[in-house]
C-alpha cells in the first residue's frame, strides 16, 4: 500500500485539491500543523495547488501569512514533512511523506504561481491512501461566500 513514489493515477486527485494540511516538526520534535490553500487570480481563477513535477517530486508556493514562518523554519531544521489530502465531497484522502527544501529563487515557478514569495520542493518517501472512514461529506460553500484579494 505505501509507495516510495506518487503513482500516475494520483496526480489529478492531488492537483484538483484546494487545499491541504502540511506537518512538520524542528529539531527537537515539537510539530506544527498549516493549513496550504491555493491562491486565487483577481478574476477568482484558482492557481495550482501544487504541481506533481514527476513521481518522485511535488512542489507548492509559499505566500505571505502570519509571519510565523513554523512551516519552513521547521524544515530549515528538519526536513521532514507529512501531506494530508483530504477531499469531503468525494471522501477520498491521500498522504505524501518525505524531504522538503525550501526554494528562495522567487523566478523558478513564477509562470505557475506569480505571486508566490518562494517554494518548497519536497522529495516523496511515502506515498498512499487512507480509507475513507469517518470523513463527513462536506459540500462546498456557495461562491458568493469566498472572498478574492486584488
């Protein structure tokens, strides 16, 4: 069941999503828990998630937020990440373990993600689904509640 790489028929599940839940822990072990959300175009066009870049290798932009910076000074000092996709309509959910580094060069994905501040690279360890006990069906918030940035 677990895959040292993202299998072919997982990539579209894992690029439609809007969002998903990064882990990662800094050196001593303490964890964190952020929530990644695709961005959205002026026009409310949604920008990727992230990319499956090969089976081995997923990337997704980093925006600015609260200033915490937990998700990537944990992986300044850890590497280590967990990727938990979850899709309530569907009820389907996928995990992606593995290696992050983070990506300063502003320009590497710049064509994908314009507005991103940098990216993060991470390298696939595990790759599987998770059954879909006890995930509620959840439908979607109608589009006049969503708010876009200009």
């Amino acid at each position: 069941m677990i895959q040292d790489h993202i299998r072919p028929s997982w990539i579209e599940f894992l690029e439609s999503q809007p969002f998903f839940f990064l882990a990662s822990a800094n050196q001593y072990g303490a964890c964190d828990c952020s929530f990644r959300g695709r961005e959205y175009t002026i026009v409310g066009t949604p920008t990727p998630l992230l990319k499956v870049l090969n089976p081995k290798i997923v990337v997704f932009p980093d925006y600015s937020g609260n200033n915490l910076y937990n998700s990537l000074g944990n992986i300044l000092v850890n590497p280590h990440v967990g990727m938990l996709f979850v899709d309530f309509q569907k009820r389907s959910r996928a995990r992606v373990n593995g290696s992050a580094e983070i990506v300063e060069d502003p320009n590497a994905y710049s064509h994908i993600w314009p507005r991103a501040l940098r990216y993060v690279r991470v390298t696939v360890e595990q790759a599987y689904p998770n059954c879909k006990a006890r995930i509620p069906i959840m439908m979607p918030a109608p589009l006049t509640d969503v708010f876009f940035d200009e």
